[in-house]
C-alpha cells in the first residue's frame, strides 16, 4: 500500500482517490469520475489527505504491535487469516512469541498496527525506556514464554497475544493498578485499529480496482 489516498467532496459525494491520479489529470483538468465535470476546488475545498493506518512499528517506542505475514491488506476484521502481535521496546526492537521462542527482531514489521503503550514525552525520559527495555526483557525470558511452552500456550489461546497482555498486565500491577482482561483490552485498543484499518483497506481497494471510492456525505 504505497499510494496516498486523497478525499474530496463533490456531486454531494465523498470521493476519494489516489494521490498520483489527481495529479496525472492536472494538465487536462481534472473531472469528477461521477458527473464529469471540470473541478475546481477553492482552499477550504481541496483534498485532503487521508491518513494511512499502518505504521513502521520498529519507529514508535514501546507499542503493543498487530501485524500480518501476509502484508497490511490482511489486516483486516473480514480476513480470516491469523494475525502476530508483538511489543516494541524503547529502540524499537519487536519482542514477540513464536513456536521458536521470543524473538527480538529489528525489521519485518515496516507495515503494522500500532497500539502506542506509553505516551510520547512521558516523564522519566531516557530512564523511562531503559526501565522498560530492562522489564521487557527480563520478562521474555520466563520460563512460561519458551518455544517447548508454545502448543501448550496456543491450546489456552495465549501465545503472542498472551505474551504481550501478560507482559503489560505485569507492568500495570507494578503500578498499583488492575490487571486488563484481554477482552477488554481487545474492545477497548486494538478492535478500533483493526475497524478503521478495514475501512482503509476497502477504499484503497476499490480505487486500485475502479480508479476512485465514492461514498455519501
């Protein structure tokens, strides 16, 4: 999904399209792909660029990641295809559960989810991320989380998921606070994510198929 998605409104219609199709139309005008007519658009008018919801997970410190083998177009709440979670630490270095063990990797998730975990700026600064990194760490080697431990984890339906809930739960109790369900965690963080990335996908979808999206206003 390299292209940049634009919106606009005309016809009393929300529509967008790809960034390099705007511009391959301005020399001849552009026109609207509903009425055909030339449009014009003043500044408040002009299209808006819509933002793309996939992240590079290994730029943002200390995220709860949701990503797909299979690439962000499987990102997707009507994909039936089995998703990998992960949790970055301060460099972001992905630490995530497989039937090998943890592995901590500095590439492979350019195109994923992001469920920040700690706000930018949170106080403590550098000593807040190194605290962290030693948390993560330290916890990626329990036992609980080795590769012989992996089936038995995958039957409860733990695994990835398991290992970065466990993990957050550990530090919110660290805290003094109450431990997240995964339920509530699921509705509450990573279902919008997956939501508004499903919308995304089907747009960016229906303007590679048709040339544009139309919705009403």
């Amino acid at each position: 999904m390299d292209c940049t998605v634009l919106k606009f409104n005309h016809c009393g219609r929300k529509i967008y399209s790809f960034d390099k199709n705007m511009r391959q139309t301005e020399n001849t005008g552009r026109k609207c792909p509903i009425c055909q007519e030339q449009m014009r658009f003043s500044l408040l008018e002009a299209p808006v660029i819509v933002p793309c919801p996939f992240s590079n997970g290994h730029k943002v410190r200390c995220a709860f990641l949701i990503g797909s083998s299979l690439g962000p177009a499987f990102l997707s709440e009507w994909q039936d295809s089995e998703l990998h979670v992960g949790v970055t630490n301060s460099q972001g270095v992905v630490y995530s559960y497989t039937s090998s063990g943890v592995q901590r990797e500095e590439q492979g998730w350019e195109q994923c989810l992001c469920v920040p975990l700690v706000a930018p700026g949170t106080s403590g600064g550098s000593l807040a991320g190194i605290l962290w990194d030693s948390e993560l760490e330290q916890f990626s080697r329990f036992p609980t989380w080795s590769q012989h431990r992996f089936e038995e984890e995958r039957e409860f339906g733990s695994c990835c998921y398991g290992f970065a809930l466990s993990f957050l739960n550990q530090l919110r109790r660290a805290e003094g606070r109450e431990s997240v369900t995964r339920d509530d965690f699921t509705q509450q963080h990573v279902l919008p994510h997956v939501k508004t990335a499903s919308k995304y996908i089907t747009v960016y979808q229906e303007i590679h198929q048709q040339g544009f999206y139309v919705a009403d206003l």
